[in-house]
C-alpha cells in the first residue's frame, strides 16, 4: 500500500509515523516542493491535496485530511465512476481553539494590550488602566455555532461565571438573521465558530456590529468569510470601545495592506488557535488509527460528506 503525506514533517514527525505502520506500507513524504509525482500512486493520500491531482491518482480510496475544514474541496466535481472515502479532524482542535478564544477575551478585559502598549513605551499607566479592566464573569457571550469548539469554549466560561447564550444552526434556521441581530443586541462578546458557508458569507455585518452593547467585542475563530471585513474596520474606528480579535480572516496570508493591520482595536493570531508544540505527533496518531481501521476493515471515523454534481 502506497500512503503519500502532502503536510510537510519534520525527521522525528516521519519516523514517528512509519514506526506505526506495517513493513508493507510505503510512505511517500512531501518535501515542500508539492511534486504531483510523490502522490500519483497513493491508496491514501494524508492532507489537503490539490483537488485537480485526483484525476490523475487511479488507486486513490480515501482522504484524511489534516483539518476540520474543507474549503478546497467544497463544489470540486469528484469523478462519478469512483469512490473516495474523505474524513477531516473533527474535534481535534476543540481543546486549543476554545483556550485560545478564552485568552482572546481574558487579554482585552484584563486590558493586556494597553499594559505592553505603555511597557512599550516606558509609560506608568496604572491609574489610566486600573479603572478600565473587566470581569469576564459578568459578561454576557453569544457563542454563534455550538459545535465541539462552541460547548468546550462554553464550559471554559462558565468557570467565571459568564452568562453564556448559544445560537446554533436550528436556531439560525428558525430565527435568521433578524434573531441573530436580536441576540447580538443583549450581548457583549460574540463568538463565531460556523464554517463558511453560501449562507453565512458576511453574515456578520455592519448591522450586526451596530447592534451590539457599548465595549463590545467580537472574536472569530471559524473562517474569515463569515466576517465583512470593511465593515468590522469601519465600526473598529468609529468606535474606539469595540474590539475585534481574529483567528481567521478572508485571505490568508493576510495582504501587507490590509487595514487589519493597522487597525489598533482589532487583534489579529494568524490561524494559530489550533496550534501546539505537539500538533503534528497528535495528528498522526489520528491517520494511524484511521489507517489501521482500513487495515482492519473496519469504517472509518469523521467521515464527511459532499453533494456530486
């Protein structure tokens, strides 16, 4: 069996999955440059390989990706005449993503960034900030997306004492926007954890940030599309109270000229909120575990689901 790996390891990452699998596996390493090559004879191709390389893979069965999303995948035409078992990480991230959305809201109510702001420059702003900090715990969150990251961020919350409101898919179904709009009104955090999706392209908008308390603050750790980035800039300076802190944003890399950057209210973390010293060890353990089931003849897990043409 032929297994080629597109994200990129290091040595010990390597061996650590080899040292898994069984002497008749072949193991095909991506080594940065992307060569179509590495991958053409694969049975299982690990990560997010190029859609228009499945074509050209005959022996091509299943797909682990090595993330939740499927964003270069979604409206590929997948060949009619052949079947691809593709399955995502789902979960894998809860644990990371839902502290890093806590260290989001803990560094702006602490008022961690105005701190390293004077630190910066050799400023005693004691008195200036003191008065200015807030308790998480008397906060009201709207968690938008109440998936595995929406329910560990919630319980992580709750510790404080935070009044948690959640508005999930049925309720974006049954309400729309006008009983998100409604939600965000009696809010001071948002928190955005829905995919991207025809539905929810821009969905939070001008509207949405204008409806919110005084001294709000957005965080968005699902995917970038779900955001107006004009609008959020806009809002961001017409209000210096509203905060915004984003995981993820429309293009990534973020272009040098884009007004996030330069934007003082909203904090930017690259889509690092899954990330961990250990990330690529934990994920192999997940491809080890799937490649054994097809070892085994057993189903595989997460497996998702796309719509053919």
């Amino acid at each position: 069996m032929n297994i080629y790996i597109h994200p990129v390891l290091n040595e010990r990452e390597a061996n650590y999955l080899t040292q898994q699998l069984s002497t008749n596996v072949i193991c095909h390493f991506n080594d940065g440059s992307n060569e179509f090559k590495r991958a053409k004879d694969a049975d299982i191709a690990i990560g997010n390989i190029p859609t228009d390389w499945i074509n050209d893979m005959p022996c091509l069965t299943t797909i682990l990706l090595d993330s939740v999303g499927t964003d270069n995948f979604n409206g590929y035409d997948w060949p009619q005449n052949r079947h691809i078992t593709v399955c995502n990480l789902q979960g894998f991230f809860s644990a990371p993503v839902a502290e890093e959305i806590v260290a989001n809201v803990l560094s702006v109510y602490r008022q961690l960034p105005a701190l390293q702001t004077a630190k910066t420059s050799s400023v005693w702003e004691k008195d200036a900030i003191r008065f200015t900090k807030r308790l998480v715990g008397e906060a009201d969150i709207l968690i938008l997306g109440y998936g595995s990251i929406g329910q560990q961020a919630a319980a992580l919350f709750d510790a404080f004492g935070a009044t948690i409101h959640c508005f999930d898919t049925t309720a974006m179904k049954a309400k729309g926007k006008n009983g998100l709009i409604e939600a965000v009104a009696h809010s001071d955090i948002l928190i955005s954890t829905i995919p991207a999706t025809d539905t929810t392209y821009n969905l939070l908008d001008r509207e949405v940030f204008n409806k919110m308390r005084a001294g709000a603050m957005v965080v968005n750790v699902g995917r970038g599309q779900v955001v107006n980035e004009d609008d959020l800039v806009a809002k961001a300076l017409a209000d210096s109270t509203f905060t915004a802190c984003l995981d993820v944003t429309k293009q990534e890399p973020l272009p040098a000229h884009s007004p996030l950057w330069t934007t003082p209210n909203i904090h930017l973390t690259q889509h690092t909120g899954g990330g961990c010293g250990n990330e690529n060890i934990k994920k192999i353990d997940v491809y080890v575990r799937q490649i054994h089931r097809i070892f085994d003849g057993e189903q595989l897990e997460h497996g998702v689901f796309f719509v053919k043409n």
